[in-house]
C-alpha cells in the first residue's frame, strides 16, 4: 500500500537538494512533490526560483517541471508535482480545498495538512514522496537526512504567535520586526 511521506524545510535550497538526492536514489520524479519559496514573498523570486530548479534539474525530473503558481493565502510559490497539479486545480475553481485539500487526499490529517500549508506561507519548503512499504526506510532516511524541520517545536511557535489553523483568505505572512 502506498504510503505519501511529507517533510518540511526552512528553505528552497534545501528542499531541491532533497529532490536530487530522492531522484539519485532511484524515486521517480512523479511520485515526489516540490511546494515552496525561493527567497522572499515576491513573485519574481518565485519565477527566478524555478528558472534555477529547471536549469539544476535539466531536461529530466521533477526539478525541469517547476513552474510557479499562486495559492489563496500563501501566494507565489514554487512547485512541481501532484501537490501542484492539485493546488492549481483548486485555484481554478476544479477542485476544493487548495494546498491543505492537497495534503489530505495524500492521507495527510487535518491537522498535518494546515502545518504544511503554514509552514510554506511562512517562507518554508516541502517536499513529499509516495512510496511503498519496502521502500519507505530509503525515502525517510533522504528527507530526515536533510535536518527538516521539527514539525512539534515549530507548530508550538506558530501558536505561541496566535497561529490555530491555515487560513487561505489570510493576506501575506510578514514575519514580526524584531
């Protein structure tokens, strides 16, 4: 039974190099999924980002595919994969539910799904990978080997800050001025 397995990073870069070393691996580029920024929150950092995921990528895998799109609550980002597929469709008005819908019908808990979706309007990355059983221990290996973040530490922050849930009518995150 496949299994989708998500992790999520402080950055873009680490995020690519997670997907190069999953496709090293031997994952097809069509069971992983890329969502994130590449720098700040403006749209042409996200075009930039996947002119560079294109070009480190070459003409094969997932990186060749990014392209970028804009999702309610989170805006541009960078992406690639099914996540992408379906957040764009939901953007379309095809589908319900946007990135967070994405995550769920990937088996993901509510809960799980809203972290994620955060976690990417906060600047952060994700990747995640479809995979059966007698592959999972290679897959979790490569996305843990990449120090992602500790999803229990950085949900208490968001909610230390007021954060309860992903809100897509929510306007750009803009971190506090310290």
């Amino acid at each position: 039974m496949t299994r989708t397995i998500t992790r999520s990073y402080d950055n873009y870069e680490t995020a690519r190099s997670v997907v190069e070393q999953l496709e090293a691996a031997g994952v097809s580029s069509s069971d992983v999924s890329l969502v994130g920024r590449n720098g700040d929150s403006n749209e042409t950092n996200a075009a930039e980002g996947a002119g560079i995921g294109a070009g480190v990528g070459g003409a094969a895998g997932l990186l060749a595919g990014l392209g970028m799109l804009a999702i309610p609550g989170i805006g541009p980002v960078v992406a690639a994969g099914w996540l992408a597929s379906t957040a764009a469709g939901a953007v379309a008005g095809a589908a319900a539910g946007g990135l967070v819908g994405s995550f769920v019908k990937e088996g993901h808990d509510r809960d799980e799904a809203e972290y994620y979706a955060e976690t990417v309007r906060r600047g952060g990355s994700v990747v995640s990978v479809r995979t059966e059983p007698e592959h999972e221990a290679t897959v979790e290996a490569i996305l843990d080997g990449a120090s992602p973040i500790d999803r229990a530490s950085r949900e208490a922050d968001y909610r230390a800050g007021g954060w309860s849930r992903f809100d897509e009518n929510a306007g750009p995150y803009r971190p506090p001025v310290v």
